[in-house]
C-alpha cells in the first residue's frame, strides 16, 4: 500500500487558481499523482478553507457551484472525522510544536489518517510534528 500523503489548503487552492503561476502546475501535477496511486487525504477543515479561498480570496474566483463540485471531488480524501478528541489533539500539538491551533487541526488529522506526509507551505519543511513529515513541495530539499 502507498503511504498517504496529507493535503493542506494552500496545495489544493494553488491547483484550483490558474494564477498562482509554476505552483499551479506544479499543485495541479501533485494531486493527478496523489488520485492515481490513491495516496491523497485531507480534512473537513481543508475543504472548509479551500471553498472560502477559492470563492473569494483569489484573483478569478471559481463559482460556489463549482466549488462545491470540486469539494464533492475531494470527498473520497476525508479519511477521518474531526471530533473534539481532535481538537484536544491539536492544542497539543499546538503546544508542543509552537504550531497555531489551526495548523495543529491539520497536524492532527494527519496524524490521525497515518499519513506518512503533510504537504504545505505553512510549515518547516522537513520537520517532523507528531510523527508526520512535512514537506513542501514548492521547495528543493
């Protein structure tokens, strides 16, 4: 079995947003990947994100239709509930790791699905956080 690979907002936002240059590429690339080996997961809370961002924070925002039609896309990548042992888990994580408590949810719900990767750009890439490496994949490790 492929190990899974944890997505966070910015990953999927910058495949969605045909302005974000080499990283909507290089996003949009990572994610075909992640679907054929079957090695994506992500949160509630990711979605959450990416459906405010990608209706309204980016340069030509897609439709709340359409947005909704990729979040229904991503649906299969929610490998785990968020609960409030969860959010006990990421304050934490928060704690320990001098994450903000938000990061801490992501952290947590990688952790939660096993994921052996979380792929953002908010975090030092090449740490690891509660058993979980990030990585990000707009940089040369």
């Amino acid at each position: 079995m492929t190990a899974l690979r944890f997505v966070d907002t910015n990953i999927l936002l910058y495949a969605h947003d045909r302005d974000a240059g080499d990283k909507h590429e290089r996003a949009r690339q990572l994610l075909i990947t992640l679907w054929h080996a079957n090695s994506g997961c992500l949160s509630t809370q990711v979605l959450q994100e990416f459906f405010v961002n990608v209706t309204r924070k980016i340069p030509q925002p897609l439709s709340t239709a359409m947005a909704r039609e990729v979040m229904h896309t991503y649906l299969p990548w929610i490998r785990v509930a968020t609960d409030g042992q969860m959010a006990i888990r990421a304050s934490e994580i928060a704690d320990t790791w001098q994450t903000s408590f938000w990061d801490g949810m992501i952290i947590a719900a990688a952790e939660r699905a096993g994921a052996a990767e979380l792929l953002t750009e908010d975090l030092q890439s090449g740490q690891h956080i509660a058993g979980v490496l990030v990585m990000n994949p707009f940089v040369t490790q």
